[in-house]
C-alpha cells in the first residue's frame, strides 16, 4: 500500500504525494480530493504533456476544481523520463526539445521516426506504471471503488493514455487529443482499434507536432461508437479555454459527480 510522503490541504482541497515502486523504478504521484473526503467517488487519471510533469499548474488547477465542484478525486504521476524522475539540467533540455518541435523550427513533418519509437517505448514502460497507481487510488478510502473513472491526457498524455487505455477495462471514458497516426506506428493504432468506451477528441488545425491527417487518421481508428472531434484553429499549445468546459461535460454525464463530501467528525 502506498505511504504518503506530503499532505496539503487548500481552498478546500487535499494534495497528497506518494511514491510506487513499479518494475524496481520509483514513479512519484500525486493525488487531489476535497478535503476531509471519506467514501467513494468519481476519479479521474490525467496524464501530462512531453516535457511537462505530474503537477503542471493547468493539471493541478483542472484538479482543484473537479475536487471542488463535483467532488472528484484526481490522480497523476510522473511519465518515465519526466518531473521528478530526472534532473532539473535534464528537464530543462527536454523543455528545449519540445519547445523546438512545438514552434516547427524542426519543420513540418511532424514527430521524426526516431521520436516515435522513443514515445512508443515510454508507453510500454509508462502502461504498468499507471495500472499501479491506479490500484494504489482505489485502495485510498477516499476514493474507494466506485467504478466511475476517467482519463484525460493530451500530446504524450494520449501517445501513453492510448495504450493504457486500451488495456485498462476500469476506465469508462477518455479524452485524448493533440496526437496522431504515422504510418509504421502500430502499437498505436492497434491500441485505438480495441477502444470502445466514449472519447472526446481535441485537436488544433495548425499543428507542427501532429499534422492534421495523422490526428484525424487516429480519431477514426477508435472503435467507440460515441467519440467526438473538437478541432480549433491554432498550434499544439494553443487549445482554448473553452475546451475546459466540454472536457467537464463530458466526465460528468459519464460518471456523474460524488453526492456527498464526508466531513470528519
């Protein structure tokens, strides 16, 4: 069982740290709920962008306000070679690398081979990574095995969710976006065709890190019956606020919210 290393309680919310131990490798996580919560309720697992790590502002933000506003608990871990696994000279040369393939100063032709089999080994890694914190979750009491969770990850958060996803049958819902399909990314593709649950898809038309063919060439090869596409103008940083809302929508009329907050006695 996992052991807490850090508790914060603000505004009403609860961050809690913790560390697994998954194939002898330390994974740091973090999880939000609201504060004082007992019982069982909606999670949702959010994976972040390349680059980026378990506690990015707009994933910790998202996750005080679903704690705040609907009552669900939040869970993100460190990806491999991210956030606390690697140094602050190592992340901020990874920071480089994106921000380079963001900005299309590497050209237009998307991610090159060699990125892609980097992404597609980071999944495999990453998949029993997130199904143990997954199982940690559901062993906290205040979260509990309500059988109501969902996934949100876009860019990496999606070239890792996908796989997870596809091999995960407790997840019920997923939103997925800022990713694609090349030609001789399988894994992928076959991960996507074995995908039923509801999908929400977002994509931005002018990005230089998933061309438009390849991201609707990955939304088509989902086999849910219930997905929608969101496309809007802009680059892969550049998904706007709005989107917010949707995603919010979304989860609750999948999963609904958590009826009560406990308060300790």
């Amino acid at each position: 069982m996992a052991t807490f290393t850090r508790e914060r309680t603000e505004n009403g919310v609860t961050e809690r740290l913790f560390d697994l131990t998954v194939a002898g490798e330390r994974v740091p996580a973090v999880i939000w709920a609201p504060e004082n919560a007992h019982g069982e309720r909606p999670l949702i697992l959010m994976g972040h962008g390349g680059s980026q790590h378990k506690k990015i502002n707009t994933i910790a933000a998202r996750a005080r306000h679903y704690a705040q506003r609907l009552g669900y608990a939040t869970l993100a871990i460190d990806a491999p070679g991210h956030g606390d696994r690697i140094t602050r000279e190592q992340a901020e040369r990874l920071s480089r690398e994106v921000g380079e393939r963001v900005r299309g100063l590497g050209g237009t032709s998307g991610p090159s081979a060699e990125l892609l089999k980097t992404m597609a080994e980071r999944a495999k890694r990453a998949v029993p990574e997130w199904q143990a914190a997954l199982d940690a979750a559901q062993s906290f009491d205040f979260v509990g095995n309500s059988g109501r969770i969902g996934y949100w990850g876009v860019s990496m958060g999606t070239a890792i969710g996908v796989p997870f996803v596809a091999s995960e049958p407790r997840i019920k819902c997923a939103v997925f976006g800022l990713a694609g399909l090349r030609a001789g990314a399988t894994a992928l593709e076959d991960a996507a065709k074995a995908i039923t649950i509801p999908i929400e898809f977002v994509f931005q038309w002018d990005d230089a890190v998933a061309l438009r063919e390849s991201g609707l060439a990955l939304f088509n090869a989902f086999a849910s019956k219930e997905k929608t596409m969101h496309i809007n103008p802009g680059g892969h940083v550049e998904i706007p606020n709005f989107e917010g809302g949707s995603w919010q929508a979304f989860f609750t009329r999948h999963l609904g919210t958590a009826t009560r907050v406990a308060q300790a006695a």
